[in-house]
C-alpha cells in the first residue's frame, strides 16, 4: 500500500463516520429507527466499493455465526459481525473481528452488555484476529471524550468523525447497557491507521494497526 492508498482509507473511514454520525442525528430528530445492521451493511459496501482487495477485504458474519458457531467458524460462535483484513505491499495482512453497537436516544448502548456471553465469545473465539468494539454515535454525543481535534496524519478532525468509533474489549464495563461516559477508552476509528501522535507516513498499514491497537490494550 502506497502513501496515497493509506490517505484514501483515511478520509473512507472518517467519511464513513461523519455519514454514520449525521444518519444517526437524523434519525433520533424524526424517530425512526437506524440500527446497527443497517449502518454496518452500509459502510462494508462503502469500504468494497472504495477500496481494492489488496488493501483491504471484509466479511460479514451471520447471526448464526455470530451467536451459535457454523462450519466457516469451525463450530463456535464469532461473537462478531464482521471481520476486515488489511494488507500491505507484500501482502501480508491483520486481521481484526468486529462486534458493533450504535448509542441510542438513552445516551446508551441498549444492545451491549459487558457481562454477557456475546463479549465472551468475542474473546474466547477470536482465533488469530484482534478483537474490538466499533461504536456508532450521533453528533454531539462524544463531546465528553478526551482527545478531541488532536488531528490526523491526514488532516484535523472535527466531531463528526466520532461517529465511527473503536474500543479495545477491556474497556467494556461489566454491566448491561453501559452509557457513553462509562466506556473507558475510545477513539475515532481512523486513528487506527493514521494517527500523528504515534508513527509516520511510511509505517505499514498492518503495523500501524497493530501499533494502535496494542497501545489500545495495554493502555
């Protein structure tokens, strides 16, 4: 992956957030229901059509998958909803396994529970992949967070961009239903792979989400 292909996946995932953030604003103003399956096939065809294979490749898990295990899952459950491969020039790759949960009008995650068999399964099961929650929240919710407008490799952030978000598994309270404020590390997701406070334009792209995500886990 070339300089200009990591800038393109950059400004894809803050797009993908800001589109996530504006919809979701949207949809608690005239209550109507946007939940996290919809927002989730939205942005994985927005990151297939955007991006070849070579950068990245995604696969979205099933509910069976998810929560009972089948045969392209050796059996037990994913715990997730999707899982997104990245590559670089040589084509070696991580791999990361996603469970996603949208805020609701609550100011909670109503769908999450830290203490429940779904977050296990997520830990338990996750193979060679790297396991992590991704956050979706309308505009205004995270004003709370700290880091914000610390800026990119590729350019500053606004708040739009916390509608995409990414936390390691231990920042999940053991609780049903935790609020915003009670998840105790997030970030934009496309820190993941251009953040200026860690590395440089040349770091791989495997290596900077390893680097981001480590620094996540042992944070």
């Amino acid at each position: 992956m070339n300089i200009s292909e990591k800038i393109e996946l950059c400004e894809t995932l803050k797009f993908a957030a800001e589109w996530t953030s504006r919809k979701l604003a949207s949809a608690f103003q005239r209550q109507i229901a946007f939940n996290e399956e919809t927002i989730t096939e939205s942005i994985l065809l927005m990151l297939a059509e955007r991006h070849s294979e070579r950068v990245l490749q995604v696969r979205s898990w099933s509910k069976w998958a998810e929560g009972r295990g089948t045969k392209a899952t050796g059996g037990v459950p994913t715990g997730a909803d999707w899982d997104i491969w990245f590559s670089d020039n040589r084509n070696r790759g991580r791999v990361i396994r996603i469970q996603a949960k949208r805020l609701y009008q609550s100011g909670k995650y109503e769908g999450l529970n830290g203490s429940g068999q779904q977050i296990l399964d997520l830990w338990q099961n996750r193979g060679e992949t790297i396991p992590i929650y991704i956050f979706y929240n309308p505009a205004g919710s995270v004003l709370q967070r700290t880091g914000f407008g610390l800026g990119c490799l590729f350019g500053w952030e606004t708040l739009w961009h916390w509608g995409c978000c990414f936390s390691p598994l231990w920042a999940i309270p053991k609780k049903d239903k935790p609020s915003v404020s009670e998840i105790s590390y997030m970030e934009p997701w496309h820190r993941l792979i251009c953040n200026c406070r860690r590395w440089n334009l040349t770091t791989s792209l495997p290596r900077a989400i390893l680097n981001s995500l480590r620094l996540a886990y042992d944070a």
